[in-house]
C-alpha cells in the first residue's frame, strides 16, 4: 500500500470518526437537558417548544450521522473501489482526451452525486421539516426546484468548468494564478446578477408594502448611512415556515430581503433590530472579510493543486491509473475537505465573532430589548435547541449558542426594561 493511501486513508477515517463522535456527543447532550428549560429562558419558552426544539435537533443530527457515514462509503467507492476509473472510461467512449472529455467527466459525477443526495433531501423535507410543521413545499415544487437548480448549475458550472480546465492545460505553469482570477470574477459576477436574474428563479419579490414599517426601515437606513436599491418581501412562506432576512447583492444591487414569515411574526421594533443586525455585518465589513478569506483561501488551494497534479503518486495512490486535469481538480476536492475538516472550529470562531460584533452594533442603531424579544421568537419559531453540545457547537455553529448570545445582549442599565413575549446565501443570516 503506498505511502499517500495511508495518509488519506488515515485523514478519512479521522474525520469521519470526529463527525460521529462529535454528533453522538450533541445527541446525548441535547436528550440530557430535553425537560428542563434554560433558566433564562423559562419565561419566554414553554416545555412543550424546547421539547420540540430537541427533539427536531435530534432528527436533524441523526440525518447527518447516516450522511455521514454514507458520504465516507461514496468516497471510498468512488477512489479505492474503482467509481472514478468507470466514469473516466465512460467519458473515454464519448471524447477524445482534452477539455470536452475533462467537462464531461466532472458533469457525470456531479450528476451522480445529486441522484445520490435527492433521498437524503427528500426526506429531510417530507420526513423531518414535514414532521415539525416547517415544511410547506409539495412534491412537485420540490422536484420543480431540483430541475431549476440543475438547468442552473449546467448554464453556469459547464461554460466556468470548460474554461478553468482549459487554461489548465494551455497556459502552462502559471495557470492557477490565471484559473484564480476567472473564480473571482465569476464569484463577483454572480453576486451581482444573484438579485435580479437568479432569486426570481425560485421565489417571488415584492416590494415591501407596509409604510409605517418602511418608514422606520429608512429612518435606520439613515442613521446608519446605507443605501440599498429596494426593500423587498420573498414568499418564503412557499416552501418554510422558518423565518429569516438577508441582504443580497453589492454596489447598485443592493437590496434587502424579508421572509415573509418574518414579517408575520416580528413586531416592527423587533423587525428593526433584525435589519441593524444585517447592517452591522455590512458596515464592520464582514462580507468584505469573509470574501476576502475565501478568495485567499481558494489561491493557497489552486497553488497546491498545481504541485499535486504533476505528482504520479497523487493519482495511484487514490487508485486512478490514467491522470487529467479533470481528474486532478475531482480528486483533490475529495481529498482536501478530509484534511482541512479539523480546522472548522476556527472558521466556526470567526464566524461567531462576527455574530457578536453585529449584534453589539444592532444593540448601539436600534434597541437592545427589541433585539432579545426578536432572538428569543425566532428561537422558538425556528425550533432552535438551546442546549446544543459545547463542542458539536464549537466545531458546526456559525452563530453562538443562545444562551451565550443573549446573555452579551441583555441590559446593562437599570433603566431598561426586561425581556417581554411581544436567523448560504451571500450574506450570513441572524
């Protein structure tokens, strides 16, 4: 057995024995605090919904665990057991080796894989979000969605894939500093095309309607010295009862997106303080920073893609005897994620900073209180537990922990008043 077998090997089963022992943990944690509620929540959480938050956390964690060890079986039979091999002598009958062939293959895999994640989301659908009352989209819709997503992906990914694995093979050494350039630029190409032409796709835009809201929407605009190109309501309604708002676009596209069950739910104070949220991750330039770490990251990667795909070993090693292009970019994007899994907690810990220096701006442009009161129902809206695993949290969650996160929110003052009963897209969601 060659040397990088055992390596890989090694980092798989690593990983894949760190993500079932990490969702074990947040299972036995969850089911452990499931008849007691938080004490600083008893007052705005009933029994019932934390027994429901658990329990759909529960439902959502047992998925990711046969996921899990589903995802690590396709790898090894796609590598050692010969799936890679069979789709390259598949595309061999179809093409002469060059950037056709190279398409090909990396389209048949990739429509492989979505046949073999459509039960996964289907019952995450029709079986959990049905069971706890958030699912609202039929069969059709969501067979309608999955035929858009990939008409979609095919009018954008193969013209991209085409020309990334064309200058692989043309333009020499170099090529991952030419193939970085094409990323960014179609990144920044569909940020700005997202809003007008791609969302419309699969959702409906009105413009928000209610003036009293608006007004108190502009006001903080205002304040906050922001200027976006429209206030618009989406239909989440259509296909979830969860609730959200984001901003989407950049430059002269930007513009604000309400779920519509948001705005049922929300009080317009409460919506208020959500929107200076959003606003505090554009104004600390978060989007910036967090685009700016991804487009870093994918350099460093293209970079060391380059060093491995000349190496012979790269290849045998993952039981592949005839090298690509194509092939190089399909294993290293198996390859990578296994190494790299370990580092999660601290793209995690960065996020979550982000989460906190937002909600530390919304709590300074809007009120603290409302803020709370709008955490605390989308909390309990959204089935969120409040008891997840300190380290499942540490390594999987981009927001804090509600606990922790509403304990930094609560007033300082005397004078303010308690809580009362009155979260990717582009950007990060509250």
């Amino acid at each position: 057995m060659q040397t990088f077998t055992v390596i890989f090997l090694t980092a798989l089963a690593l990983a894949t024995a760190t993500k079932l022992w990490l969702g074990v943990r947040h299972l036995r944690h969850v089911r452990r605090h499931r008849d007691r509620v938080p004490a600083e929540f008893e007052s705005e959480v009933g029994l019932d919904a934390h027994h429901r938050a658990a329990d759909y956390s529960c439902a959502k964690t047992r998925l990711a665990l046969i996921s899990t060890g589903f995802e690590c079986a396709v790898i090894l039979i796609l590598t050692f057991g010969g799936g890679l091999q069979l789709l390259h002598d598949v595309t061999a009958l179809w093409f002469a080796p060059g950037v056709a062939r190279g398409v090909a293959l990396i389209v048949l895999l990739a429509a492989v894989m979505a046949v073999i994640d459509l039960p996964f989301g289907w019952y995450r659908a029709f079986g959990i979000e049905q069971r706890f009352g958030f699912n609202k989209m039929t069969p059709a819709l969501f067979i309608a969605d999955a035929l858009k997503h990939a008409a979609l992906a095919a009018a954008l990914g193969i013209p991209l894939i085409a020309c990334i694995l064309w200058v692989m093979e043309k333009t020499g050494g170099a090529w991952w500093l030419y193939a970085w350039l094409i990323w960014v630029a179609f990144n920044l190409l569909i940020l700005a095309v997202y809003p007008t032409w791609i969302a419309p796709l699969f959702n409906k835009f009105m413009p928000l309607d209610d003036p009293q809201l608006k007004e108190r929407i502009e006001r903080l605009l205002q304040k906050c010295g922001f200027r976006v190109q429209g206030l618009m309501v989406m239909d989440g309604s259509r296909r979830s009862s969860h609730g959200n708002a984001y901003f989407t676009g950049f430059g002269k596209t930007k513009r604000i997106v309400f779920f519509d069950t948001l705005l049922a739910r929300l009080a317009p104070p409460e919506i208020e303080a959500v929107l200076a949220h959003e606003l505090g991750h554009f104004k600390l330039k978060h989007v910036a920073k967090r685009m700016a770490w991804i487009f870093g990251a994918s350099l460093a990667f293209l970079w060391l893609l380059a060093q491995l795909m000349s190496q012979h070993w790269f290849y045998s090693g993952l039981n592949v005897q005839l090298p690509s292009t194509a092939m190089a970019l399909i294993l290293f994007f198996i390859v990578v994620p296994q190494f790299i899994f370990l580092l999660q907690p601290v793209t995690s810990f960065y996020s979550r900073k982000h989460e906190f220096e937002a909600d530390n701006y919304a709590a300074q442009h809007a009120s603290r209180v409302d803020l709370i009161s709008a955490l605390v129902k989308l909390y309990k809206d959204n089935a969120a537990t409040l008891t997840p695993d300190p380290l499942h949290s540490a390594f999987y969650d981009t927001h804090p922990p509600a606990t922790l996160r509403i304990a930094r929110l609560k007033p300082i003052t005397s004078h303010e008043l308690p809580i009362t009963n009155h979260q990717s897209r582009i950007t990060g969601h509250l």
